[in-house]
C-alpha cells in the first residue's frame, strides 16, 4: 500500500501524525482563548476591573493572535514548520505562566494578551497549510481535524478552570501556572510531528491527478482579488458575533443566576459542538459543496444569537443553544480554509489564509469589547447578542453574493 510520492511510512502513518500535530497544537489554541470567559468574574473580584477593561484583553490577544499567523504564513516558505510551531510552543507557555502573576491590566494585556497569543498565532498555521497537502482528497475534513482543537481547548480548559478556580488553596493563578506548561508541552510534541509531503504526493488508491502546491493564483494576485476581501469581510462578521459569544457566554449564564458550574458546562458544551463541527462539517462540505454548507450554518446562527439572552435562565435551554452556537461558530474555521483553497489554489494558501485569519483578529478585537461595552451600558447581554445577530446576517449576505460570483480558479 505505498502512495505516489512516497512509501509505505508518508503514505500510511505521516498523514495521520500531521493530523494529530495539528489537532495538539489548536487544543493548546483552543485553551488559550476559548475558556477565557471563566476568568472574568475572578478577576473582577479581586481587581475590580471592567467587563470592556476583560474583554479588551480577550480582544487584543486574539488580534494579536491573527496576525502572528499573517507573519507564520509568510515564513512558512523560508522556515520550516516545525521550527514556527516549536517556538509559538514556548513563547505561549512561557507568557500564559507569566499571566499568573498579574497584579495590572498591563500586565495582563503584555503576557496573556501580547507573548502567549503571539506564540499561539505562529503555531496556527502550518499544521492548516500541511494537512491539505497529505489529504487532497479530504481537503476540507482534514482542515477540520487540525483545528478541532481550538473547540477541544475550551471543553478541557473550562471545568479544570472552574474547578480550580472554586478551590480555596488553589485559584485562578494557578490556573495560569498549570495550564500554561501544559500548553507549551502540546506544542512541542506537536512541532515534532509538522512533516510536508512529497512533491506530487496522492495517497494509495485514491484516483486524483498529482497535487501540485504551485497551482493556482499567487499571494499578490489574491489579494488584487475583490472576492477575496469579500471572503475577509463575512469571515469578519462571523467571527465578530462568535467571539463575542465565546467572551461572554459563562458571564451571561451567571447573569441568569445559573450556578457557577452550569454557567462553565455551557462553556464545555460549546467546546465540544465547536469542536466536532470543523471535522464533521468539513467532511459535509467535501461531499455538498461550500456553499450548501456556510447557508447550514450562517442561517440558523442569525436565530441562536438573537435568542441566546432570553433562554439562558433555564439550564437545559442555555445548554442547548450554547452547543449550537459552538457548532456553528465552530465550522467557520473548516469552511474558510477550503475557501480560500476553492477560490484561489494552493499555490499561496499559507500566505493567502494567513491574511484571511487576521479577519478574526479583527474581529476578536471589536467583537468582544462591542459585548462587554455594550453591556455596561446597558446593564444587560441581550442587547449586545441583538448586534451580534445582525453583524452575522450581514456575513450570510456576503457568503451568498461571493458563491454566486463563482471561483477564481480550477484546482
């Protein structure tokens, strides 16, 4: 059973390694921003700060997250991948441990929010520029299993935080502490398993025409591109109402008066469905097409949103609606890597979804302080998960404009 291109070790056991690499890398992602939520009512208590002055920090690290992956995208042509997802692995180690010993929101914002997601940002891409390449019959699923992690993350991440958290000779330091050598361990095993494939590599008995990672549009091309700014910009309104759900989601169940174990199951709940949607939506949209798949799951997203406030009161409701809305968040970061692949080739696809991700950052950066902002003034969530739905729809509008303009190119 050997494959072309390789032998019967890259044909079998790499692909499957890479998988894995990526999938260790997006938990240690995932922990590092899709549980922050847990962290807010502690830190509120001792410090007294804002829920906008905890969003920011929320916000600034996943911009600064986003954009460390434009900078990994750009150097996965001159360094290897395994060399950019080791030292993101010690960088978002060292400054996750080093937030423990917050005294400021300066402090807070340079380790938490600066040096641990710019090492998470080096480390999110080249496991999603690899994992293509082992799997071009399963572009769009193998997209899906590097990045289930992020969801991964928070459904290990929240009930240990909490639990923590809620243990009077621990705290939230040591949450910190614990987590953050955890997360530069994931990452160092994961830097050993970054293998790319041969040149023309096609796995045994699958009937395709050899990969050719030079076909397609170049990076200066795609960007000349209106479509691809259109794809930036409903990435953006996507990501704009998840990440504002993902910041609040614990706080808005407190808010309720859930107790505070239920408020951070919600959070592993959204863990879960975010997490198994990207492979399993991903495996949907290699058999239904793209555009069937962002219509599944942009639509009901809009309903989730704007309904989320009024049934967060009842435990099974809120529940349930948290695992919608981590599964439809979830399968964004599968539908827009094989976008980006769709419309414009493989030729520049680090450097290409590299800039697309920093629509995230975007995102993170005004979604989140939009909630909390919000929210202060209003005194209530709802109105904030109101803008939010209508941020969503206007990405739904946008996704059905670029599907019908068509692709760029014939991979």
């Amino acid at each position: 059973m050997k494959s072309q291109g390789g032998g019967l070790v890259s044909g079998l056991v790499l692909p499957h390694l890479v998988l894995l690499g990526g999938l260790l890398s997006s938990t240690a992602n995932g922990a590092l921003l899709y549980a922050w939520s847990v962290f807010v009512k502690p830190l509120q208590a001792e410090f007294g700060w804002s829920r906008a002055d905890l969003a920011f920090a929320f916000s600034l690290g996943v911009f600064v997250l986003s954009f460390a992956s434009l900078i990994s995208g750009r150097l996965m042509g001159r360094l290897s991948p395994r060399l950019l997802v080791a030292l993101g692995a010690l960088l978002m180690g060292a400054g996750f441990a080093a937030a423990g010993f917050t005294s400021s929101r300066g402090w807070l914002y340079l380790f938490y929010s600066g040096v641990a997601c710019f090492g998470g940002g080096l480390m999110y891409i080249p496991p999603i520029a690899l994992a293509p390449r082992w799997w071009p019959h399963r572009r769009v699923m193998a997209t899906g299993v590097v990045v289930m992690g992020l969801g991964l993350g928070s459904f290990l991440m929240a009930p240990l935080a909490t639990w923590m958290i809620e243990n009077p000779s621990l705290g939230w330091r040591y949450v910190f502490w614990v987590v953050g050598s955890l997360m530069g361990l994931f990452g160092l095993i994961s830097s050993a398993l970054m293998v790319s494939p041969p040149v023309g590599y096609v796995p045994s008995g699958v009937k395709l025409p050899p990969v050719d990672p030079s076909r397609g549009l170049s990076h200066g091309e795609t960007v000349r591109r209106p479509l691809f700014w259109a794809l930036y910009l409903a990435f953006f309104c996507g990501a704009f109402g998840g990440l504002m759900c993902l910041s609040f989601i614990a706080a808005v169940g407190r808010e309720a008066g859930l107790p505070p174990m239920v408020a951070a199951m919600a959070v592993s709940v959204y863990g879960v469905s975010n997490a198994l949607s990207r492979p399993l939506v991903g495996m949907l949209a290699d058999r239904i097409g793209l555009k069937r798949a962002f219509l599944s799951t942009f639509g009901p997203q809009v309903l989730c949103m704007a309904s989320f406030p009024h049934l967060a009161s009842s435990a099974p409701l809120f529940l349930l609606i948290s695992l919608l809305l981590g599964w439809n968040f979830g399968s964004m970061f599968s539908l827009f890597p094989g976008s980006t692949a769709y419309f414009f080739g493989l030729r520049a696809q680090a450097a290409n979804y590299g800039l697309l991700f920093t629509a995230f950052g975007v995102a993170g950066l005004f979604g989140p302080y939009f909630g909390g902002r919000t929210a202060d003034l209003m005194g209530s969530y709802s109105y904030s998960f109101y803008g939010a739905s209508l941020v969503v729809l206007l990405g739904l509008v946008l996704l059905t404009f670029i599907f019908w303009r068509g692709r760029e190119v014939t991979n």
